[in-house]
C-alpha cells in the first residue's frame, strides 16, 4: 500500500481522537522539549564554565627563562636574561594557536601615596593585553593603559583593590599620583576585584604599567640583571678586602679579575629581557598546540642546536584544564541520563495507548483483513500511527524546548547556545521510540485472527 | 468447472484437550453465478463453513478449490490477496468505520489491492459503485448519518468494489426492518442476474433464502439437503 495512504490513515485514526492523541504525545514533547532546554542550556553552561575557566587563567601558557647555573650553583628558574619583548611580538605573530601575548617585567617596590606606603605582591610591567589573557578587561573604575602608553613608557599605572585600600582608604585613586622607587606614577584606572587565585595568593594586590616604565624608570637600577657582575665589579675593591677593619691588611679576600682578563672575557650582553611571557591559547584544546608553536619558535629565534636543551619554560595550567575537561563530560553524561529517562517514560505511554487503540478497533482490524489487508499492512497501520504520533510530539517538543531555553535565558541570563545536534538527535529518538514502543502493538494487531477479530464486541 | 469445490472438509476446533469437531465432512459445490442460500440452526456449523469459504479460515482436512485453485494450503498473505481480489464480504452488523465517510469506506479493499491504482481512481471506481447501489447523494456521508438500509448498501458497495466472482453475505439483512431488507434483497437479487456475480447469503429466515436458486441445509457439521445444483436441475441460467 502507498505511503501516502498509510499516512491518511494514521492521521484520520489520530484525528478521531485528538485529546488522547495530545495527551499521548505528551510524554515525548515533555521529554524531547526537556531533552532540548538541557542540551541548550548545558551547552550555555559548559560556555559559561569555560569562560569562568578561562577568567581564571585556564588557557594561559607561561613561558619563563631558563635556569643557570655558575659554577655549579643553579640559579633556578627564571634566571636566565634571554626572554626578549621582540620574542613575545614574535610568539603573537607566528603562532596561530595563540590569541594574546603579554611580556611581563617584575619588580617589588615600596609604593607611597601621601603618607602612607605598601608593597605590593605584584608590580608588574606589562600590555594591555594582560588584561585580555586574564580576562580583566571591565575595570572598577577608570580605563587601562593603551599600546601607546607602552611605547611611551608613560608613568601611569593601574592598580588592584587591595593596594586602592591599602593606599587610599576610601578617596577614588584615579588622577592620583603615587612613587614607586620616587618614580611618579599617574593612577589611571581601578581593576575590579578578582579575590585570592587558588593557590590563595591575592590577585586584587597588584600595580600594572606599561611594561618599558617599569623596565627603564624603575627596575633599571635594582634588577639590571646583566650588568649586576659590571656594576658589582665597581665595588668589588671595596668589599674584596678587610682593609676598613684591618688598614694594614692588603691580602684581597678572593681573586678579581686583571684588566687584560675583563677584556678578554665576554662582556655581559645588555638588551632589554623580560621576566616572562604570559601567553594565552585561543582554547582549551589549543593549548598543546600553542607549546608546541612557541618551543619551537624560541629555539629558533634562541639559535639553539638540536642538541642543545631549552634555555626557557613553558608552563599550563594542566590541572584546571583537566578538571575543565572532566566537568564538561560528566555534564553531558548527566544530561544523556534525563534525556534517555524521560524518553523511556514517554515511548511508555505511546504503547500504552496504541495497545489500547488496537484493542478498541479489534473490529475494524479484522474487517480489514477480511477485505484483504496483509499482517504487513495492518502492521503498518499501527506502527505508522505511532511513529507519526512521536514525530508530532518530538517536533513539538523542539519547538517548546527552544522556547524554554530562550525563556532561561532571558529569565537567568545563562548563556543559551542553538544545539543543531540537540534537535537532530531528538527527530531520531522520537522516531526510533516510537518505532520501538509502536512495534508490540503493531504486532499484536497483525497477528489477530480476522475471524474473531470481526467477532469481537 | 464449478466456482466452488468442497470434498469433504472437516473442521475440529481444540479447546484444551478437548476436540470439537464442528465440521464433519461436508462435499458440495457451487456453479459460476449461482445463487445459494446456507440455512441452519445456531451451532449447526454455517458460520464455520462460511469461514471457509470465505478464506478467512483453514480446514483441518478435506479439499477446497475456488476457482480449480486449492486453497487449503495457502500461508495468511496468500489468502489475504485472494479475498482481496476474489471475495466480498457482507455482515450482519455492515463494519463500516464510522470515522470515514461511505466513499472512503468503499475505497478501502481498493487500498489493499496491489494494482497500484491512482487516487483518482480509486475514488471513481468507489463512486461508481456507490451509484450502483443507489447512494450517489450520499457519497460524503458518514455512516452515522445513513439509514440501516443505506449502510448496508455501502458496505455491498464495499463488497464489490474489487469487482470479486463471489459474495458472501451474513445474515445481511438481520439488523434492518423488513421493507429495507426487501430493497437489499432485490439489489441481490439484480447484482446476480445482471452481474452474474456468485452470491451465497448465510441466513436463517427462510423468507430470504426463498430468492436463492437452491438452499443448502446444514446440521451438526453435515449437509442435510442441496450440496450441489446437479440434482436441482437447471439453476444456472
């Protein structure tokens, strides 16, 4: 028989009864609708919790400097001078898997204000892009440096919460000056408050500037870094002798170095390093990539052999990513669980009311064969009946889902995201649940006997 | 070569470990548009019979050719198509679906034939038949809204439709008043003469099967009298 006869059958037959048919479909509109808004809704969320994610600093990758080590004394981490602001512009221009790069210059500094001081945690010479890796762009009060600023080496800064109340109590720090090191600084803007990182360092306790001021005007004299050996050696004679205790005494306490020895040895290279590179990857899942990018582009630009090992470090944050990671699992897996529920409850239904729809036309069943429907004829009939009725509900959920995610997200402003795989999936579970539950009843119609089917009151 | 062939069909119903037998070898035959009529008393067997040879049923033994096809041995599809295509039911109680009007009701056995008819088609054909018993006017009807008489009419309507060579009709004039039941019988009646359709009406009022050409009586499983027309002489015209 034609697929279009079936179909006006199962409509008419749907038709006859459209209360029961509505309540029916109920169930699979309430699941697929249910289905929907949770798939829109977690999607929302998992973006949500990305971003928070992100705010915390999850996509950010830290490169350091090396570790020296001078006469078999390690310096550490972050020793070595070889991070240039000329890396960073090249980091941004050649990795694709990066979206920011911020240089970062370090200093710690009596900040004065009036008659009040404090040490920040954090005086950091920076970019503005600082503010977009760590997600900081909205300020309390006030604007943020600009590029221009940078190039400048303007002496304005921006400064955190904690230093606004340690500094200023209660005035508005903006247009005010304050002395880092006697340096004069220009407050141009307020962060907003960020609260303790995870390691319960307080982020709030920080200064920002344009990362060239803090270099040139401030660190300059303290972490000249390169020159510390050339400038020491200036003082050296004072501080290699016990002369001031004992003027007579004229033994040097160690070897210095002759002048034909400092002539011959390098003289410490002097160009302008950074501390770090604070770098973000455009997501969560670049961040291999984004490595991979800046390792092989600083060994390149380091002029380093195969052989030689990294004279940097690259750092992530594994662990929020991996929890990011495992929460956007469980989210989905969680979400799969109510869809499959409700939907298990809903096919329910629709067997429930087509067994009792094949029971009431028992009659017109047999009739039907009499007059010369196949088994595979009646067998459509109903299971047409049923899928159409979950292809109506599950349409129909679609459409009540969308709108419920459109109401959360006007309501609780949670970012709702259009999950195009959300309503593809639902027409398929519709139509496989109502083929699924449509099938016993469909069966058990075709298997009747027209004789007492016809018979049957 | 009659339409219909019975060579000693039994038929044994089980009910547990209890064996009916209900049919206990019935041999008769029926020519090409013959007029018969199956009378007995309530449980003589009429219904099992007609059953069979209405293929609704299988006999548990014993021969049966329609049309010199056996048809004892076909699988439920095979006896489906051939009612389709060879047998028209009327009942008692008409069965016809109440949601549907009288053209849809006759279009349906036309829904299962496998000629891949057009809708146009169909629909003409089902008019056509609908004219032919009368009820041109109500071609949009549901049978709610017809008369007794006129739901009977639809469902012979129904009945021919697939242009079948037999008819079977149980007691079809049980549930009308006599006036109506007369008009259904001429309509019969004119259906075998002009049509030479094979009509056989199961029926206990001996005022129907006056019109039948030969009665066929049945009890307790056996035919009693009129197996087959050769005795009755010239009943086919």
């Amino acid at each position: 028989m034609k697929i279009y006869r079936t179909l006006k059958m199962a409509s008419l037959a749907l038709r006859h009864n459209v209360m029961r048919a509505a309540l029916t479909t109920l169930g699979i509109v309430i699941g697929v609708a249910a289905v929907i808004t949770m798939m829109e809704i977690g999607n929302g969320a998992k973006v949500a919790i990305q971003r928070t994610m992100a705010s915390m600093g999850a996509n950010t990758v830290v490169v350091l400097p090396g570790a020296v080590s001078v006469a078999g004394v390690n310096t550490g981490l972050g020793a070595m001078m070889n991070l240039t602001p000329q890396d960073a512009d090249a980091i941004m221009r050649e990795c694709p898997p990066v979206s920011w790069v911020a240089p970062i210059v370090r200093a710690r500094a009596q900040v004065v204000y009036g008659n009040r001081n404090w040490v920040p945690t954090y005086i950091y010479g920076t970019t503005p892009l600082f503010l977009d890796i760590r997600d900081w762009n909205d300020m309390h009060e006030g604007e943020a440096f600009t590029q221009h600023e940078v190039l400048n080496s303007s002496k304005v800064c921006i400064i955190g919460q904690t230093v606004v109340k340690e500094l200023f109590a209660g005035e508005s720090p903006v247009g005010k000056h304050i002395r880092i090191r006697n340096v004069d600084f220009k407050v141009i803007g307020v962060l907003r408050k960020k609260g303790a990182n995870l390691m319960g360092l307080d982020q709030d306790d920080i200064l920002l500037a344009p990362w060239t001021t803090i270099k040139y005007r401030v660190v300059a004299a303290s972490l000249s870094g390169g020159n510390q050996s050339s400038t020491s050696n200036a003082g050296a004679g004072e501080l290699n002798t016990l002369n001031m205790i004992y003027p007579n005494l004229q033994q040097n306490l160690y070897y210095t170095q002759t002048a034909t020895e400092q002539t011959d040895a390098q003289p410490p290279i002097r160009f302008p390093n950074v501390d770090q590179i604070l770098t973000a990857a455009r997501s969560g899942d670049q961040i291999p990539a984004a490595i991979q990018h800046i390792s092989s582009l600083l060994r390149q630009r380091h002029r380093l052999r195969h052989s030689d090992p990294d004279d940097f470090s690259i750092r992530d944050m594994t662990e929020i990513t991996k929890t990011m990671a495992s929460t956007a699992e469980m989210m989905t897996q969680l979400l799969l669980c109510v869809a499959m529920i409700s939907l298990v409850v809903g096919g329910i239904g629709i067997m429930n009311i087509m067994l009792v729809s094949v029971t009431e036309r028992t009659r017109e069943i047999g009739l039907r064969m009499a007059v010369g429907a196949e088994p595979g004829d009646i067998l459509r009939q109903f299971l047409s009946e049923a899928v159409m009725l979950c292809m109506l509900g599950g349409t129909m959920g679609i459409l009540l889902g969308r709108a419920s995610s459109y109401v959360v997200s006007l309501v609780l402003r949670w970012p709702t995201a259009i999950s195009v795989g959300a309503v593809v999936a639902a027409v398929l579970v519709s139509a496989s649940v109502g083929i699924t539950f449509g099938f016993y009843p469909a069966y058990k119609a075709s298997r009747l006997d027209p004789i007492e089917a016809l018979r049957y009151e | 070569m009659d339409l219909i062939e019975l060579n000693n069909v039994c038929k044994t119903y089980h009910l547990g470990e209890l064996d009916l037998p209900v049919l206990k070898g019935i041999s008769m035959q029926v020519a090409r548009a013959e007029y018969v009529a199956l009378m007995g008393a309530s449980g003589s067997g009429k219904s099992t019979l007609m059953n069979i040879l209405g293929c609704l049923d299988r006999p548990t033994s014993g021969e049966y050719r329609l049309d010199g096809r056996e048809i004892s041995g076909l699988t439920a599809k095979e006896r489906a198509r051939l009612r389709n295509r060879m047998i028209g039911f009327v009942f008692q109680s008409f069965n016809l679906l109440p949601r549907m009007t009288a053209l849809e009701n006759v279009l349906m056995p036309l829904a299962y034939c496998r000629d891949n008819l057009t809708e146009g088609e169909m629909e003409r054909r089902s008019a056509e038949m609908l004219e032919k018993v009368g009820l041109a006017h109500r071609i949009h009807h549901k049978p709610l809204q017809l008369s007794g008489g006129e739901q009977q009419r639809v469902a012979i309507a129904r009945s021919l439709v697939n242009r079948p060579q037999v008819l079977f009709a149980d007691e079809p004039t049980g549930n009308l008043d006599s006036r109506t039941s007369e008009e259904i019988l001429q309509l019969f009646q004119q259906l075998n003469s002009e049509d030479r359709i094979t009509l056989i009406i199961v029926t206990h009022d001996p005022g129907v099967a006056r019109h039948a050409q030969r009665t066929i009586r049945i009890m307790d499983g056996l035919i009693e009298s009129g197996a087959s027309s050769s005795g009755a002489g010239a009943g086919v015209p």
